[in-house]
C-alpha cells in the first residue's frame, strides 16, 4: 500500500488543486485505468470521505473518470455484480466491516473492490480483510489515500472536529476518552495534509499558556492542547517519513500548531470585509446562499454558492465592503458599455436599427451576457442588503468602539455610552462588545459588576457565560485576589502579564479607519517568514541544527508604502462630514475588463518560491485569517495554508463558549 508521488512537475499548484488532483488523478483515474478495468464504476463513500470528496470535486469531474453511480456505504444499496466499485472510506472498524459484508459469501454486491482507505488503517483491520479470502479475491487494489481532511479555501482546511472547543476546553473534559480521541483525530487528519501534499514540516507549537504568563500557575489540560497535538502529529510523521513512498526525509516546510486562545478576539469583532459579512450579517447556510429572485412576473427562491468558481466572488471577499460596492459599480458600468448585448438591452442604441451582423453579435453573446448579469446582479443584491444591515443595525457606532478597545482608545465609559443610547442593540451585539472589552481589558469583571453589566445590558445569566467562559481560552476575565508579595510587586513597577497586544501597522492615509483591525495570526505569520518567531513562546517539537535554520530573504518582501501612519490609535483622526465609514477614502478600480472578460477572476499565479507555511488553529478559525492567508501568500512568496478544526462564524462561537462550563459530554 503506497502513495504515488504528488510533486509539483507542472508548476506551482495550490494547497486545493493539489488535493483535487490526488482524488480524481490517484484514485478515480487509477482505479479506471487498472488492468481489466470496467469503463463505469460506483463510487461508495461514508460519512467522512463524501465530505472530503465533494469539498474538492464536482460530480461532473467524477462523472469524467467512469464513476456512473454514487452510494452512501451506510445504507442499503441494490446489488450490481456486474459493475466495479470504488470504494473512499476512513479505515474504521464500522465502515471495514460493512465494505467486508459487501464483498463478501457468494453473492457479492459488486464485481471487484478498489479500495482506498482516507487514513492509515491498524493492522489488526487489515488482518481481518487478508483473512478472509471471498473478500480478498474480489479485491483488484487496496490503498492508503491518506487524505482525510475538507479543503474549504484555495489555501484552507478544516479537519471537521466542529466540537472540539467543547471538547478540549470544556470545564470538565480534562482526561476525559472524549478529550484524547479528539487529540487523536485531529493529528491524525492533519498529518494526512502533508501525507498528500509530500511535505515534511518543521513542527512548532505555542507553549501552555499558565507558563508563558506566570511561572506559579498550574498548567492544565487545556493549555497544552497544542503541545499534545503537536506530539501525536509527530509520531504519524515519522511513520510515513519511514513508510510512505516519496514522502520527504528532511524537513520541507513550516507548521505552527496553535488554539483558539490565541486571539480570542478575532472570533467575535465586525470584520468588514465581503465574505466575513455575507456570513456574518445574511442567513447563510455554510456557503449556500438563498435569495428571492423574479423570474417572468413569478416569484421564486434561487438557491447560489458563495465559492471559488464565482470570480466575482473571488475578486471581492478580501475587500472592504465599501471598497466592494464601490468595484461592482464600476463593473456593472464597463459590462454595460463594453458589452454589445448589454448595450441593446440597457437601451444604449435606442432608436438606432439593427443591422444583420448586430443581431449576429447579439445572438452570439446573450448566453454569456446572461451569465455575466447574473453574476453581477447578485452581488449588487448582496452588496446592497449589506449595507442596509449595517445602516439598520448602527453596526459603524459598534465597529468602531470594538476596535477602540483593541488599540486602547476606549474604556468602560464608551462602553456605558453605547449600551445605554443604543437601546435596541441586539443581544449578540452587546455580548459581542462585552467579550471584547474583557478580552483587552484584562481583570475587570467581579461578582458586582456581572451584575451591573447583565442588568444594563438586560442579558440572562446563560448570555452572560459567553464574557465569563472567556477564562477558558486563557483570558483573564475576572479580578483576582492579590497576596501580599504580589502588591509589594506591582508597587514596585512589576506589572501582570497581559494578552498580547496588536502591533502598530503601517496604513494608508485614506483608508477606512473600521479596517484597523487585523488578526494576531498575521504576526506569526510574519514572524516565522523573517526568522524571528520567539522559541520560548513557540518551542519546536525537534530543534533544527544550526544549518537548517531558516528565514527569508528581506529583499523579498515589499516595501512599507510611503506616506503611511500608524494604526494603533486613531481616536484622534478627524472624520469629514457626511462620512458614515469614516476616513473614507475612494476605493480604485482597476476593472478594465473587455465584454468577454468582465468576470476574469482576480487569482492569478503569484509567482511563488519559497517553502510552504502552514498554521493549525484549534478550536476554530474565522474569515478574517482565511484572509491573512490570501494577503501574505503574494507578499511573502510563500504559499501560506490555514488550517483548523473548524470554521466558526461569531454565533457559532459564542454559541460554543457558553456552554464551556456546563458541557454534556458525549461521545465524540
């Protein structure tokens, strides 16, 4: 059981068009091109790889490589003995066993079995599958893919552990089975990512946070998550460095392995970029989309996909919102002045006859026409709902305190302010500025103030546990007793050990001043590229010799743009009359495009050269890292890959951080 090599022999390929290749190129396309091979095949799946299947390829590129029928392997399915089957399963003893019940007696449910297992399989399972022998010889090949992970992002994974902040941060899961399954699956899936992408990483990870803040706390379960994470990664690695075909003998890339508590801020704050609003602000189910549309008089919904194959989409979810609109308008103009179909309909040659060769041209692009409209005409919709929202919900007033309390521009008293002015603030607002503010205001909340705060902000108790539950995730939300020795410190001039705070960022002048903020995962990012990320607070698992250590070229990275400022306070920026986004400035658009090009994606190939950095989030990642990944690949030269357990919206995350004390543990 082998991998064939996935090295890049074309060029640079992305984190996604690598994982797609190794399904329908490794697998599919192997399985069809096998020696007495039947040109159609059934493709069986369980409940993991259909996920991982349908993150990375449309049923129309299985369909190119002979698969007729897709099974669900957990239902009963109608016999086909005369066709072959694919089978894509994680190697568990449920789905070995029932891959084992089809093939196996004198009336099997398909010819041959092309087996490909998501992750290495124990021996014991596949013991039982050489064992016995009606299952074996219908058996035309047998595989580790090892590729169990959702691609999510061009440069984004997920692992799909959508509980694992319950489950390793959690109250009392601490030593739980629950707590060291989740550890285990989770390396186990993440080592498939540099299993299919042949990539050995340096494996660093941030240190138990008890230590890194006072050498007296006691170190818990919960802050070395990552060093044992980290540990269960490194053991898989030096597994397939010894067994896996092709897979690197010395280290080819960069990995840091850190949690949720890392910045606990980025998860809850207005990000006011187009993606992190569509799925912040409109009801969105994942990327699905659903829109009332009228189609000849008639009402109806029409139901789209906010995805990678939109290019509209692609060239607008990095951008301010106001910077959005601002670029749909300007391409809603050149569609309509460069476009012959566009022309007619908009009523440009009114009054002018059509010639033959018009109506030819006419005819010749509408399908297009209607395509390009389509595209655009949604995200106008999008665009436009956007900002009513945002106008509705008073969320300029919001964002802009939010990110005064992340610079340090704002106390209590703004807070105080806005609560009581804005009386018809959503709960999920308020609980988004109280989060906020105790995470950057360190030791502000006791049993008093909880109950001033729940009672000016009319919240419940179970509402009130997402501020509090913060000190789950290492923020120090409450006061704490001092002992005498720790006064006569702080007397002194020792001062407690505080998050740490956002780096000062050089800005454009006429940026939007609610564009401040920027994740804390970008400094890492940074400073694993320059070679200066702290060993203290991110050790290796296995130091590099003096030789191997690395850091890139500063010549690589652009220059700081001149006539900057920056960005850490800008309490005192004047705002111009009449500016609703504040220090307004006008977005560009380089929007050029001809008629046949009006949605010619913003992607293009940003000449990467240097060795990969992944970072591994645990506990959930938001949009606004997805981001960073996007910004830094192009500047650094490095293809930057985010992984997490899971993508969380901030609902979804203070949703999971109010029940971190009162969690049903389940089995995971």
């Amino acid at each position: 059981m082998s991998d064939s090599d996935s090295s890049n022999s074309g060029g640079f390929r992305t984190f996604r068009q690598i994982s797609r290749d190794r399904l329908l190129q490794e697998m599919l396309h192997a399985a069809r091109k096998g020696k007495g091979s039947a040109e159609w095949k059934v493709l069986i799946m369980d409940e993991v790889t259909v996920k991982v299947m349908s993150c990375s390829c449309k049923m129309a590129d299985i369909t190119d490589e002979g698969i007729s029928l897709v099974e669900d392997l957990n239902k009963r399915r109608q016999p086909l003995p005369a066709l072959d089957a694919v089978y894509f399963i994680k190697p568990s003893r449920e789905s070995v066993r029932q891959f084992m019940q089809d093939m196996s007696g004198k009336s099997p449910l398909y010819k041959k079995a092309y087996v490909f297992f998501s992750s290495p399989i124990s021996r014991d399972l596949l013991q039982a599958i050489k064992s016995d022998q009606s299952v074996l010889s219908r058996i035309a090949a047998l595989r580790e893919m090892n590729l169990e992970y959702l691609t999510i992002d061009t440069q984004g994974f997920i692992t799909d552990n959508d509980e694992a902040l319950e489950l390793l941060f959690g109250e009392n899961n601490e030593g739980t089975r629950d707590f060291d399954r989740c550890i285990e699956t989770i390396a186990t899936r993440l080592s498939t990512v540099f299993a299919s992408m042949k990539e050995f990483p340096y494996v660093r990870y941030r240190a138990a946070r008890s230590a890194a803040m006072d050498s007296t706390s006691t170190t818990t379960g919960r802050d070395l998550v990552p060093t044992k994470v980290a540990a269960s990664l490194w053991d898989r690695l030096m597994k397939y460095k010894a067994n896996l075909l092709n897979f690197p003998q010395v280290e080819t890339c960069d990995l840091i392995i850190v949690d949720r508590s890392i910045d606990p801020v980025a998860s809850v704050i207005h990000e006011w970029t187009y993606d992190a609003m569509c799925h912040d602000l409109l009801d969105m189910d994942g990327n699905k989309y659903i829109y009332e549309t009228t189609n000849g008089g008639r009402r109806e919904n029409k139901e789209v996909l906010l995805e990678e194959h939109d290019p509209i989409w692609v060239e607008l979810r990095d951008l301010f919102i106001a910077d959005a609109s601002v670029r749909l308008t300007d391409k809603m103009q050149t569609f309509a002045s460069k476009n012959k179909a566009a022309q007619i309909k908009l009523g440009t040659r009114e009054g002018q006859e059509l010639s033959t060769r018009d109506m030819q041209k006419v005819v010749q692009a509408l399908p297009q026409y209607r395509d390009q409209l389509d595209k655009l005409s949604l995200h106008i919709h999008i665009a436009t709902l956007l900002n009513a929202k945002i106008k509705q919900d008073g969320l300029s007033d919001i964002g802009n305190l939010e990110q005064d309390f992340v610079y340090g521009d704002a106390t209590i008293k703004e807070l105080i302010n806005i609560l009581n002015v804005n009386q018809e603030m959503s709960s999920e607002n308020k609980l988004r500025l109280l989060m906020i503010y105790v995470a950057t205001h360190p030791e502000k909340l006791d049993a008093t103030k909880r109950m001033q705060w729940m009672k000016l902000a009319r919240l419940s108790g179970d509402e009130m546990n997402a501020v509090t539950n913060l000190e789950f995730l290492g923020v120090q939300v409450s006061k704490k007793p001092q002992s005498g020795v720790e006064k006569l410190a702080l007397k002194f001039g020792a001062r407690k050990s505080k998050r740490p705070l956002r780096r000062t960022r050089e800005q454009d002048e006429e940026s939007w001043q609610l564009s401040r903020f920027y994740p804390l995962i970008q400094d890492v990012v940074e400073d694993i590229d320059k070679g200066v990320l702290s060993r203290e607070e991110y050790p290796y698992l296995k130091e590099p010799s003096g030789s191997a250590i690395h850091s890139s070229s500063p010549s690589s990275r652009p220059p700081t743009a001149p006539h900057s400022k920056p960005v850490q306070s800008m309490r005192t920026t004047a705002k111009g009359p009449g500016t609703t986004w504040a220090s307004r400035g006008r977005a560009s658009s380089d929007d050029g495009y001809s008629s046949d090009s009006v949605l010619k994606t913003a992607v293009s190939d940003p000449k990467i050269n240097g060795k990969r950095i992944f970072v591994f989030i645990i506990g959930g990642m938001t949009r606004s890292e997805l981001r960073v990944a996007h910004k830094l690949t192009p500047q650094l030269k490095r293809e930057v890959v985010l992984g997490s357990t899971n993508l969380d919206d901030p609902k979804k995350f203070i949703r999971k951080v109010k029940g971190l004390n009162s969690l049903d543990v389940v089995d995971f």
